[in-house]
C-alpha cells in the first residue's frame, strides 16, 4: 500500500503518462469526460460519472476492423492486430470497472475479439473508490461496492489530503514499483483511513431498488402491458445507449474511396429503426416499443440468462440523469417488481 | 385560488370526462425533484398525476404527430415556447388545428437543475416548487426560498414569447416578457462570431467532437418532422456512421440548415444535448442572418406565414459577390 | 495530392446550372478562355438543385473550394430557382464563415451563359484564392 | 495466436448462375484452392463484396459436393444489388460457417417433408442434397416447394429433373399464378400442403419460406397432427457478426445467429414472439 499528497498528483500523472498513454477526467467546457493528460490541464477527480464510459477505450465509438484493396486482386488486412497500444486509465469509478467484467463476457467469449483483447491486456486501471454516492447512484443494487474496484489493477482511495494506492494485480504491482519515486509507503492509519472512507461510501444511498428475483419475473412479462405505456415517451434516441457502460451493440460499416477501404465497427444502438431493419423492408421490432422493451429485457432479462444471472447494469446512472425524457431502467427495475425502500 | 397544477389536472379532467379529447399531454412528477416528464393521460381520473413545476420543461408537441395517428383529437398543455412549435407542425401540414385542443400556460421560465445542485447539496434536496415568484427548496434538514430568476434555464433567459401564441385556453394571466431578452438573445452568438476564424474553428470543433450523434437534437425538435429523415437514408447515405469529426460537422450543419427560418428557439435541442454541445447558437446564428438578410422573422408566431427560406423577393441582397 | 504550399494544386469542385453557368464553361472553352485543370464542373439543372449536403460533401471528399453558379437573378430557366438559391447560400455562406471555414472555400456566382470571360476570370481567381489557404482540412473525412 | 473473427477469407467466385429474374446463384471457392471451411447443411455465411458491404446468407450447398459454396441470392438490398451486378472471377470475402445447422443425425432414419416458399430454398437444397448423396441413411423424401411463378422456381433442374429421378423421392411444386407454360398445381404452399395431406407419422417437417408462408405453414402441419418436436424451421434477422456479438439478432436470450437459425417449432414455442 502506497500515497501521495493530493497536491502532488501532477507529479504522479507526469510518471505515469511516461509509462503509457495517460487518460484521466477532465472538464471540457459543460462536459466531464477521460481525456488524454496533459500538464496544464486539471484533473477533475470529483465528477463520479463521466459523459462517456471508460468503454471507448476497449471498444471504441468507431474503429477499423479491416482494410483492403480491391482492383486486379483482394487484398485483406487485419486492422486488430494494431490495436492496443499501452494505455492508463486514471480514476476509472467502482461502476465502470465492473461494467468491463460484464463487457468481458461478450467481447472475451469464443470467438474472442481480438482488438479488445489486446486493449485490455495492455490497459492498466487506476480505479478510484467513491466517497459518496450522487442521487441517481444505485450500483449497490448490483452487489458493487462504491470503496472497492476489484477488477481494477490498482485502487485509488481520497482520504481527505491524500490518495492511498494498492495494487490489486501483477500489472498494479509492476506499476506501483515503476512509480516509486512519486509514492511514499502508507501507514497503518492511512489503511484504517481508507477503510473508513470506504465503509462510509457505502452509506447515504437515496436511490434503492433491489432486482432480486426480477430476471425470473421478467421471463413471463415479455407480452406485458406495461411496454405498450412504457415506450411512448421515448424519442428514440441512442443517448442512454451509447452513455451505458454495459451497452455494445455494433454496426458494421464500409469506407472506400478508388481501389481501397476499410471496414468500419461502430457503436449502435437497439433505440434505432434501422438497428433490425432488414434488406426486404421486414423488421421484426417495427415500432418503439419492441425497441424500448428489447433494451430492457436485455439488461435484465437476456443478459442474466445468457450470463449466469449477471445484469447488464451497474446503477451507474447516466440513463437516469441524461434521458431528455425521463425514460430509464430505474423506473424499469422499480415498476416490473425490484423491491423498493428509501426515496 | 388553485395552484398552477390544480388547474391542469381539472382542465384535463374536463376535456377527457366529456369526450372533446381522449389524450392529454401535460407534465407528471417521477422520482427524483428535477424529474418532470411528460404523461400522457387517457382518463380523467388518471389527470391526478399532472403537475406544472419548474422542470416541466419538456416540449410534448412533437408526440403529437404520433397520437394524433390514434387519437382524433388529442389535449396539450403548452407554455409559450411549446406553443411555437404546434404552429411550426400546423405550418409544415403535419398536423391539422382540430385534431388539438391546446391549454395554454404563460411561463415565467423554468429551472435549472444544474444551478440549483451549485448551490444546494442535490444530495439533501427533496423538492423544489415555485411560490410566485420565489422556488422553495424542500431539503432534508429544512427548507429555503430564492429567487426563481436566478435559477432559470439558459433558454428560458432569452425568451420573447413567454406566453403561448396559439391555444383554445389560457389557463391562467398572461406573463411579462423579461427585461433584457432582446440583448441576450444573440449574445453567445455574437461572442463566438468576435473570435478569429481559426478560433471559432477550433470552439466548434472541440463542441462537436463530443458528439456522440444519438440524434437527441433531432428527435425532439419539432422542426426536424420529416416522415423519413436523410440522416436515416441508406441509399444513398447522407451519414456514416463512424463517429468522425467532418461527418458529425455534415450532421449539425444540415441539421441546423434544415431548419433554418423553421427553428422557434425553444432551445430543447441544446438543453437535451448529453455532449453539451451550444446548438442554440448555430440556430440563433441562422436566425440572425435571416434577420439581417430578408428582413425580421420569428418562426412559429402564425402557421399562416410563409418561411423565410420557402419564399424570396426580387430584390433580395445576397449574401456572396453578385458582381 | 501534393501538400507542399508551392507545389500544392487545390481540387475546386464547381455546381454549375445547366443554362447559364455549363454555358458560360463551354464558351470559355470555345472561345479559349483558360481556365485551371483545378476545376471539376458538375453540372446541375439550377443553382436551386444545389442542396447544402453536396457543397458539404464535396469538402468531405476533398474538395478545397466549392463554388455554385447560376444564372443572374431574373433569367432563371424555371423563374425562380437562383432566387431560392440566393436565399439558401446566402445564410449557408455566414454559417460555414461562422464555423470557421474560410469565407474563400465557398463560393456562389452568377455567370451567364455569354460571359466565357467570366467563367474563365471567376475560376482563376477561385482557385488563387484557394491555393494561397492551402489544403482544406477541415470538413474533410478522415476515412 | 488469436485472430480477428471478423476477418474474411479471400475467396473466388468461379460461376454465375441466373435462376429467376431476381435470383442468382454464387458459387465461390477459397483463392488458394484449399477448402475454405467446414460446414453443415443449414448454416450460413458472412459474404463480403467490396466495397458495398457485408451480409449472412445461407450456405445452399452441400457439404457431400467438395471444393466448393453456393449461395442463392435474391435482389432485394444495396448488397445483393451489387451482388447480381458481379461476373465469374470476382474476389469477395467470405467467413464462417456460422449457426447451428439442420440436425442431420435426429433425420437419420425418419421419413423427411420439406416445404419450401420461394428463395428459402437455400437452405433447404443443402439439406436435400446431404440427405439425397446419403439415401440409404434417410427413409421417404418429400419436397413441396412453391414459388410466385413458373418463371421464379429457383434451382430448376434440381426441381423438375434431379431430384425426382432419385428412388423414393417425391417433387410437389405449385406457383401462385397461372401461366401458359405451368401446367402443375396453382396455389399458395399452405393449402398445397393440406391438399396433398401427407400423413405425420415417422416424419419429420423442415419449412424455410417467408414470414407469411410460414405461419399458415404451422398452422396447417398443426392442424394435420405434426408434433412440434418433428417441425423444423429457419428464422431470419439482420445481422452484422454472425457470433453472437453485435447484439441485434436476437429472439429473448437467443441469438440467431449462434443458436439458430435453425430451430424447431418446440424451441420457438418458448421464445418471445419477435421475428
């Protein structure tokens, strides 16, 4: 277990973005989103959410699968295995690090996405605990705790004055010792500090709901009135979607221009009309409402089966926040029967 | 005397109980204070849901389109700037004057979540009303009174038309335009035209690389109500679907085009906006120069008119070299 | 493309009305009044065809400058199409001026289809202006 | 080391064959020479033409006939456009085999009813020619197959000559509109069907067809006692992966494109209906 003064973090992120690209929050305008580090810029370590998900790192917004060349002969070249440079991201939230573990499922399973792989294997996590949660936080409801990240590779920990550090893998461990210059050791009461900061994270939640129970529940509940209610204020748009940081639907795309182009993955989302629209005009979710319901029976429902009873949500909240209509899976968990105390 | 809310769920009540609509659009209070979204409501005793509050901000008239294909005649509750926009669908033939009863609402302006959470802890806020011309901020430990004005939405700071300019009803006195609006109303784009041309390309770029382009701006605005839109088209495809900087600039630059001489400034695209993109001041930009060029117009005063762009004079200035 | 500022050659992309401005290109070449190899020429029914999404793509594609001609207001071939256009670019133009393209990429002219001179003169001067900036990088697609 | 999954294969279409005014078939072989995959009858393929784009199409050969695929193609989209619009000799890009396929070894032995609408044929001629190149293994073999007219039944020669000729074998072909040249049956598949009434016992039904064919299909199999343990379909939806990850082909927990497309009418009875 190491620190370092909050003061004197320029100087740990000047050490650690020369080990790797360094991404860590940052206000930009109204928005606070992980942008590369750079020395005059200030870090914004108070913001829990970021506008984006630390998803685009693995599985970014649009990147090149492959290229070719077309012409006298078909030339392929597979765009993957370029992917992955060494990169560090710095104050990544509990949520977010548990949304990977849920993105691993998908992205790491047979057939394995290679550009991912390689992302993550050359991705080192600082997480940083929460001290507090915001209105719209809900993580506990999937079992994650605001104080711990354990898919992090080290976890940061605000005490007051100071950042307390552990390494959590092989990868933090090589890190922490890269950056012995900058990191003092911690004592015993900067560990008693960090328990109390994370035991106390874990309280002052407004918003519980419980989804104990509700991937069975909703088995049945796929014909449910409740859709038919439920989907007209959606105004169809990707925001929750491409906000989530579970979410990772994908279109395929081409870019060419004379004898060369590539193939391009971009995010997509289930909000969209033409998501399922096939070629022949026939699409089998022809109104908003099977789009709404398939993107909530897959957080809660789908996902859970196909994942040995894993959500697809960590209760980060953006949906809740940023949906112009108020249209969310909170609403979602509390009214198709999660259990509800408090607000 | 009732309050504002007391009045929408009776008129609602009314409408529905006597059969003259069998849908009204108003505004409903869900879980969080800054959480007012809009409820559509089919019976009269379902209209005890309605409420007006400081965050009744959302324009309901672009759900009109669709409830108007399964309802004849559907109830709305509009303040000035969503009145605007039922003009806008009248003009653009996409909604006929008998298929809506409109309440309308005059507003002072609504609230913004954002300066009330820089001023109070949003953790110990539990509801925030207004009381005149005062909000009330219920928090955990005891309440305080401010001054509405201080906590009004961007959009609402620059509104010329607080009072709906078409309805069947008014439900309460009409509302003083605020002082200061005609100034303020292009300051941000005046600012940004003052910066060097590099700069103001470098502001917009950096505004637009957030785009993430979930098309929000699009789907709420009530100008953007074409049946099929080109941004959607896969033949030939206007838009890829790669997030790059060039091709989310051919978004928001037709976007905006698209409805120039059509935007009413309700300025729900901007405040929608996740990436906080400034789109009001590409609108208001087009509307200014529509202003300087063929003469004032303010779109969404009278479905009668005909648009600035769908018209000309012989006598016309340009905008280029005519030599 | 060469990129060196000397030796750069910008690719000028020209909407050209079909009655007026194709005619004024064809007289130009007629009559042999040079105009840069620069310019590729499409031609349009009317400058009223001309939607905002091609100049846009044009510059997505690689174009430098973009340049609409019609015919003068008044001799439009359905009456009133140039007029509409005048409308159209006047406001796209202070839009892009706004976003911070510069005002020399995009350019709207009435030729006439008797004014070979013209055609020749506005497409020399189009394409020194343009030359002078440099590439355009702006609105121009990564991919 | 691992590779890209969603990496073609470079591949040679070496002929073009017109079966309809809107249908062709594709056959393609690995440039190399080598086979380009191992497949199963009823699973599919992701084919790349360049640079238009990418789609799944079922793989309408047999794995008995080595050394090549086919593809039977019906014009509908941007792609399949583009598709029609190629000759002998042009690259594309092909990966697979993706799907679960027909399950060969549950037909072995049974009475098999095919009853095909139209361009899904495909699947269903990779299946016939399987079971067809191994008779011994299959009892009866009954094909009903309809198309809009006599000028739009796919596989022609196939249909009229090949299979019919092959001892226990019968052809029921009907079209939806009459015409100088179809002295055969006149009619839409389902009542076909229900005319020719074959009996359910020891059979087992694989439909493919669009949508609407398939509907009245079930109904009617249901109506003449066919179990839906012994009906065999194929689903159809938008894909962009084929494995399983670009999160649109699903049906409930089920992807199609993993699962399926392959299922029988008791699997579908307990997904959601959404295709």
């Amino acid at each position: 277990m190491k620190k370092i003064a909050k003061t004197k973090l320029q100087e740990l992120w000047r050490c650690l973005s020369a080990e790797g690209a360094l991404y860590l929050p940052v206000r930009s305008d109204s928005v606070v989103d992980f942008a590369l580090w750079q020395e005059d810029v200030p870090a914004d370590l108070e913001t829990l959410n970021t506008f984006l998900p630390p998803k685009k790192f693995y599985y970014p917004q649009t990147e090149t699968v492959l290229k070719y060349e077309f012409g006298e002969n078909l030339q392929l070249l597979d765009a993957s295995s370029q992917a992955g440079e060494k990169t560090i991201l710095f104050g990544v939230r509990p949520c977010d690090t548990a949304a990977l573990s849920l993105m691993d499922k998908v992205y790491l399973s047979e057939p394995v996405d290679e550009a991912y792989r390689r992302r993550r294997e050359n991705t080192v996590i600082i997480a940083l605990g929460c001290r507090e949660p915001e209105e719209t936080c809900f993580c506990q409801t999937f079992d994650i705790d605001p104080g711990k990240a354990p898919g992090a590779d080290l976890l940061a920990i605000d005490t007051g004055t100071e950042l307390v550090v552990t390494a959590q893998s092989l990868k933090g461990e090589e890190l922490l010792v890269a950056l012995n210059g900058v990191l003092q050791e911690a004592t015993s009461g900067d560990e008693i500090r960090v328990k109390d900061v994370q035991e106390q994270a874990g309280e002052g939640y407004l918003t519980r709901v419980s989804v104990h129970g509700l991937a069975e529940k909703l088995d049945t509940c796929f014909a449910s009135p409740y859709w038919d209610r439920l989907y007209r204020r959606c105004i169809a748009c990707g925001t929750c979607t491409y906000l989530c940081p579970t979410c990772h639907c994908f279109d395929l795309q081409e870019y060419a221009a004379g004898h060369s182009g590539e193939r391009v993955r971009c995010w997509d989302a289930c909000m969209f009309t033409d998501f399922t629209q096939m070629a022949g005009g026939h699409n089998p979710r022809p109104t908003q409402k099977e789009r709404v319901r398939q993107r909530f029976m897959h957080k809660l429902n789908y996902f859970p089966r196909q994942h040995g009873g894993e959500y697809a949500c960590v209760g980060c909240g953006r949906c809740v926040r940023q949906c112009p209509v108020n249209l969310d899976i909170l609403e979602v968990i509390r009214e198709m029967g999660g259990a509800v105390d408090g607000q | 005397m009732s309050t504002a809310s007391e009045k929408l769920r009776a008129s609602a009540a009314e409408a529905l109980a006597c059969g003259r609509v069998s849908l009204v659009l108003g505004w409903r209070k869900k879980d969080f204070w800054w959480q007012s979204p809009v409820a559509f409501v089919e019976a009269a005793a379902e209209a005890e849901q309605l409420s007006f509050d400081p965050f009744s901000v959302y324009n309901p008239v672009k759900y009109l389109l669709e409830a108007t294909e399964c309802h004849e005649k559907v109830g709305v509750f509009v303040k000035g700037c969503d009145s605007r926009g039922i003009n806008r669908l009248l003009q653009d033939k996409r909604l006929e004057r008998e298929q809506v009863l409109i309440f309308g609402l005059p507003c002072s302006g609504k609230a913004d979540p954002a300066k009330i959470r820089a001023v109070f802890p949003a953790q110990k806020i539990r509801e925030v009303a207004q009381e005149g011309e005062e909000l009330l901020v219920r928090l955990t430990d005891g309440q305080e009174r401010v001054a509405a004005a201080d906590f009004l939405l961007e959009k609402c700071l620059t509104c010329r038309h607080p009072n709906p300019v078409v309805f069947d009803e008014l439900l309460w006195e009409p509302v003083p335009v605020r002082a200061g609006v005609d100034v303020s109303r292009f300051a941000r784009v005046n600012s940004v035209a003052q910066k060097e041309i590099l700069e103001r390309y470098t502001y917009w770029a950096r505004q637009f690389d957030r785009c993430i382009r979930c098309f929000a701006c699009r789907n709420t605005c009530p100008a953007c109500n074409c049946r099929s839109c080109i941004f959607d088209q896969a033949e030939p495809r206007w838009l890829g679907k790669a997030s790059d900087l060039a091709d989310t600039m051919n978004y928001q630059i037709i976007r905006a085009f698209h409805v120039a001489g059509r935007c009413f400034e309700c300025g729900e695209c901007e405040r929608i906006c996740p990436a906080g993109i400034p789109l009001q001041e590409m609108n208001r930009r087009l509307i200014m120069d529509i202003d300087k060029y063929f003469g004032p117009y303010e779109a969404g005063l009278d479905a009668g008119d005909s648009p600035p762009l769908g018209t000309y004079r012989g006598e016309d200035p340009a905008g280029f070299d005519e030599s | 493309m060469p990129v060196t500022r000397e030796g750069f050659e910008p690719l000028i992309v020209a909407f050209c009305c079909n009655w007026c401005s194709y005619a004024g290109a064809d007289l130009a070449g007629t009559s042999r009044q040079p105009y840069p190899s620069n310019v590729r020429v499409i031609r349009v029914p009317c400058s009223g065809r001309v939607n905002p999404s091609f100049i846009i793509r044009a510059f997505q594609r690689g174009a430098d400058g973009v340049l609409v001609a019609g015919c003068h207001p008044g001799d439009c071939h359905y009456h009133s199409g140039n007029y509409h256009a005048r409308r159209r670019f006047t406001i796209l133009k202070q839009l892009l001026e706004y976003l911070g393209i510069e005002p020399e990429r995009f350019q709207v002219r009435w030729i006439s289809g008797s004014e070979g001179a013209k055609f020749s003169a506005v497409m020399n001067e189009l394409t020194e202006n343009v030359r002078k900036l440099g590439q355009n990088r702006k609105l121009r697609d990564a991919r | 080391m691992a590779s890209n999954p969603l990496l073609p294969q470079v591949a040679v279409v070496t002929d073009v064959r017109r079966e309809t005014p809107d249908v062709k078939t594709f056959r393609v072989e690995a440039a190399d020479g080598r086979e380009l995959f191992a497949y199963r009858p009823g699973q599919c393929a992701m084919v790349s033409l360049f640079p238009v784009g990418e789609a799944l199409f079922s793989i309408t050969s047999s794995p008995t006939r080595i050394g090549f695929l086919e593809f039977s193609i019906k014009e509908t989209g941007v792609l399949t456009r583009a598709l029609h619009e190629i000759e002998a000799g042009t690259e594309i890009g092909v990966r697979g085999p993706y799907g679960n396929g027909f399950p060969v070894d549950f037909l072995r032995g049974k009475d098999l009813l095919f009853i095909g609408g139209g361009i899904a044929l495909a699947p269903l001629r990779s299946l016939i020619n399987y079971c067809l190149d191994n008779r011994d293994d299959y009892g009866r073999v009954d094909i009903i197959y309809g198309a809009r007219s006599s000028r739009d039944l796919v596989q022609r020669e196939e249909l009229l000559v090949n299979w019919p000729r092959i001892r226990n074998t019968g052809v029921h072909l009907t079209v939806d509109v009459r015409s100088d040249d179809w002295d055969g049956n006149v009619g839409f598949v389902p009542a076909f069907l229900e005319q020719l009434n074959p009996a359910p016992e020891g059979k087992v039904t694989v439909t493919c067809g669009p949508p609407i064919m398939i509907k009245f299909v079930l109904q009617s199999l249901a109506k003449m006692g066919y179990q839906p343990e012994d009906v065999i379909t194929t689903l159809e939806m938008k894909m962009k992966c084929g494995i399983g990850k670009c999160g649109r082909c699903n049906i409930g927990d089920k992807y199609v494109c993993k699962s399926g497309p392959v299922f029988t009418l008791a699997e579908l009875q307990q997904l959601p209906n959404e295709y």
